[in-house]
C-alpha cells in the first residue's frame, strides 16, 4: 500500500508562522519552512541544504539537486537574517 503524501495549506501554514519563535531552535524551525515554501524545495534538498548554501547578502540559495542550482531567495525572508545576526 502506498503512503498518502500530506499536504500542508497555506491558512496553516500562515498560522504556523505567525507563532511567536521563544529560542533558536524555532527561528531555525520557522526559517526552514520559510524556504520550503517560498522556494519550492523538496524534502532531500532541504535536507542537503548547509549554512555555506545561503549567500543572504545577494539573496541566493545553492541547492544541491544533483548539481547545483542557484535560487533567489525572496526578500521577505526575515527568519533567515535574524539567524545570521
């Protein structure tokens, strides 16, 4: 039988976000679904994903899909810079 893939809506995730974030690990948690969604990763990219893959200065995520793919990431991605500050 094969697994049923869940699906997380917007209105959720809106919900999820807005959450306030009470120590690092939910900044990191937050920002993870931040790029997820803005940028339309799948999960083993994510998962590849390291701290020398964002350049938040030019606003550009490496992501390692087999070779590297440069993405932009949006600007309203605040989650990020507060975890380089």
């Amino acid at each position: 039988m094969l697994k049923q893939n869940k699906v997380l809506y917007k209105k959720k995730l809106c919900e999820l976000l807005d959450l306030p974030a009470k120590n690092d690990f939910e900044i990191r948690d937050k920002a993870i679904i931040e790029i997820l969604y803005s940028c339309g990763l799948r999960r083993n990219e994510l998962v590849k994903l390291n701290v020398h893959n964002i350049d938040i200065k030019n606003n550009e995520l490496r992501v390692n899909n087999g070779n590297y793919t440069v993405l932009n990431l949006p600007s309203n991605i605040n989650l990020l810079q507060k975890l380089w500050v």
